[in-house]
C-alpha cells in the first residue's frame, strides 16, 4: 500500500482554523490520509503562529506544521518553536536560529516521513542558497527514510519549478507555498517526484490572499500603509494529497483539492 500524505496550504487566521476543525477529519477518511503537514506560518491572527495556535491545529489532526518568513512574527512563540520537533522553519536560515529546518514523523504505521522546510531568495530574503541546503538536508533524511517531503516557501514561479527539477528523483514531493493562489499544475515530474507551484491558502476567498480586500487595495492606490484584518467569507480548504511508494520514496499520484466550507 502506498503512504498518502495530505498537506494543507497556507493557514490564515481563526477562519482558516476553524475550517479545519471542522473539515479535517473528513478529508483524512475520504482519502484514507497516513499522515497530515500544513504550513502554519499565517495561522495566528494571519501572521505567525503562537503555542497556543500550533496546539490547537495538532488536536484537530494536523502531525507537522511547516512555516515561512512569518514564523518568527509573534515573538512570544520563539522558545516554543525552537523546542518542538513538530514544527519546522526554513533550514536554510543562518546557523544559531532557533528552530528545526527538517524533522522526522512517523505515521500510525510506523513509516517514518522525512520533512524539510525551505524558504526562496528571488523578492525574498537574503538567505543561504536553497538549493545546496536541499543537497546537504536531503542526504541526512534519507539517512534514515526513503520518503522525503519538502515545502519550498517562495515567491517567483522559476525559483520554485527549478527545485522540483533540481531534486527530482531525490525526494518524494517538493510543494510551494507563499503566494497564497493555489496552481493547476500538479504532477508527478519524470524521475518520481511530485510537484506543484503553490498549494494556495486555506482562509477567506473574499479577500486579496486572506485579508480584508479594502486594505491592500487602499496601499496599492495610495502607497500608503495600512493595516491588514483577516477576511472571513468565502472559506474554503486547499490541499494536495500525495500517494507515495514506501519502498522508493518515488510519488505515485498526487491530487488537487479546493474545498469550499461556507462563510
């Protein structure tokens, strides 16, 4: 039987939480889910994430929460998240930052489940190359798995389709996430490893990318600051589930999922 791994996009704020805690476990039975990664990094108030948020996000399912640029926006969760193997952050930030850049889970099975978090350097921050982190985190992974999934947070298209090439054949799954608009472009690249260019949100629809349409609309007209509030119509569930052969690592299939979960 293969592994199938459901990873959930970009979580914004209380309404993309509560969907969740409601919507979750039926996802994980209709598609008989071994294991559930999300990216939290929006989760709290739709920027950052705190202990109290990532605790409930694990009680309603989720295993492994993946994170961005964002991550370290609630200072008061630092110590937290530098203690908790759950929940990792881009491995390719500088040496000493709290955290976990990859961590191992393992399904109810038993199969162990390689994860690494990775953050882009095109509109992005300057951080360590991607790509050569990828080669040095992948090999340690595969030290003790053959499934290895990776969540590659970034802005530009080619930044993002060149590390799917780049580790094709070498990890199971390289997902993007970051932009919040979820790609019809999901597919399993010719050496075995699934791809998709930006997973999307799980949050209000109504909304320039998870907040309030109001406010970025008021800054790009005015190029003044403004003050962002979550939206919270329109909700609904992105997600790919990914089936993967536990011998290989290489995917199998991977599926696209847009849930609507009302206003």
């Amino acid at each position: 039987m293969p592994v199938k791994l459901l990873f959930i996009g970009d979580i914004i704020g209380k309404p993309g939480r509560e969907a969740l805690s409601r919507e979750l476990h039926r996802i994980v039975d209709r598609h008989y889910v071994d294991l559930v990664i999300a990216n939290g990094e929006n989760a709290a108030g739709g920027f950052g994430l705190t202990a109290e948020t990532a605790q409930d996000l694990f009680k309603c399912g989720i295993h492994v929460l993946t994170s961005g640029n964002h991550i370290w926006d609630k200072r008061e969760a630092v110590e937290y998240i530098s203690r908790s193997d759950k929940i990792v952050r881009p491995a390719n930030y500088p040496e000493g930052t709290p955290g976990h850049g990859a961590t191992i889970a393992r399904t109810p099975g038993g199969v162990k489940i390689g994860i690494l978090n990775l953050e882009g350097r095109v509109f992005m921050n300057s951080l360590d190359c991607p790509f050569r982190c990828a080669d040095r985190e992948v090999a340690k992974l595969k030290e003790e798995t053959p499934i290895v999934f990776v969540d590659f947070h970034a802005e530009a298209t080619s930044e993002k389709t060149s590390l799917g090439w780049y580790l094709d054949g070498r990890v199971s799954a390289v997902v993007g996430t970051h932009t919040h608009v979820q790609t019809a472009d999901e597919r399993v690249l010719t050496a075995g490893t699934a791809y998709i260019t930006d997973v999307g949100m799980t949050g209000a629809f109504d909304s320039v990318i998870g907040v309030k349409k109001e406010e970025p609309i008021y800054k790009f007209v005015t190029q003044r600051p403004a003050k962002f509030e979550i939206a919270k119509k329109d909700i609904r569930i992105n997600a790919v589930v990914i089936d993967i052969d536990e011998t290989t690592g290489l995917a199998l299939g991977i599926e696209r999922i847009n849930i609507p979960c009302g206003s």
